[in-house]
C-alpha cells in the first residue's frame, strides 16, 4: 500500500470478516480491496484505538497522522540500514512476488495500478533469480525424449530473404 492509503485507513474500511482493508481514496481515483494475511488481522485486532477518531493511524491529537517518515527513518537507524525509502517497499514487494512465482495480473491488482505497464516498472528480477531462470530453462531443454527432434534447419526461399515481412521456410530434420 502506499503511504497515503496507510494513514487513511479508518476503522469502518478494515474488514475482519472478508479479511480485506477498502481503500477509498486511491492515487488512480478508483477504490480498491487490499486482502490482509493472518498476521495483519491479528495486528489490527490488537491495535489501539483512539477515542474520537475514525482513523487507524493518529497523531497524538488524535487527527489523521500527517508523515510516516520519522518512525521509518527511526526504524531504519534501528535496522542498520541506509538509503531507503519508504516507497521502496512496494518495488521490493512486486519483485519478491514476482520471484516467488506470483502472476503479473494479480499483483496489478494487489499494488492498485490501472496498467500492466506500471505494474512491470515496479516487478525488478534479480541477477540471481535471472540466472536461476536461464539454468532452469537449460535443463527442460536437455531432457531426453523418446524421439527427439534433430537439428533445425532454415532455408531461403529463392527470391524472399530480400523482401520485408517474408520469413524463411523453416524445416526440422528428424532423425529416422
């Protein structure tokens, strides 16, 4: 979720029955449900609340919290950790789903973007689940088959390796 959609969140939008938190003000203008695991529900159930306030999240008057970066930045220091931001958990996000084997579609509808686009600028593989995929793809290709196919051949037609948009015949040589 976004910064601003975590400090609008009110009581009356964290579902524990469907297990969903309704974002009603999104960055793209279009509400959403956002599905909560076991552990965040737990978390909500046991979160204080603050009298005469609808929100989850309060400053110490009770009002909307206005920023969350001087506890992500406390949190930080306490981590050990440096140049982070806050929003570089949602691409830390996309990218562990996607390496996880999570669908592109879903995880559109799970970070509230309107485009498949966006959704791939967020989704970054690393070096090693990249390579991880490639050593993957050797081994399906090195299975032994009952009959396997041979070398591929491609053969111009006379006349078309000169002509736009015409693609070579391509014949596969079986072994007999």
């Amino acid at each position: 979720m976004r910064s601003g959609e975590i400090r609008n969140i009110q009581w009356r939008d964290v579902d524990f029955d469907s297990g969903f938190i309704i974002i009603r003000e999104s960055k793209n203008g279009e509400s959403r449900h956002v599905a909560m695991d076991s552990t965040l529900v737990e978390l909500f159930r046991g979160y204080p609340r603050t009298p005469e306030s609808d929100f989850v999240f309060t400053n110490l008057m009770g009002g909307r919290l206005g920023w969350l970066q001087h506890g992500f930045r406390k949190a930080l220091v306490r981590a050990g950790l440096q140049d982070l931001h806050f929003h570089d958990l949602r691409h830390t996000f996309a990218s562990q789903w996607m390496m996880a084997g999570g669908e592109l579609y879903a995880l559109k509808d799970i970070l509230g973007h309107k485009t498949i686009a966006m959704t791939q600028r967020y989704a970054h593989l690393s070096p090693a689940y990249r390579r991880s995929m490639v050593d993957r793809m050797e081994q399906i290709w090195s299975r032994p088959s009952d009959k396997p196919p041979g070398p591929i051949a491609v053969k111009d037609k006379p006349g078309s390796g000169s002509l736009p948009g015409h693609a070579p015949e391509i014949q596969v040589a079986r072994s007999a």
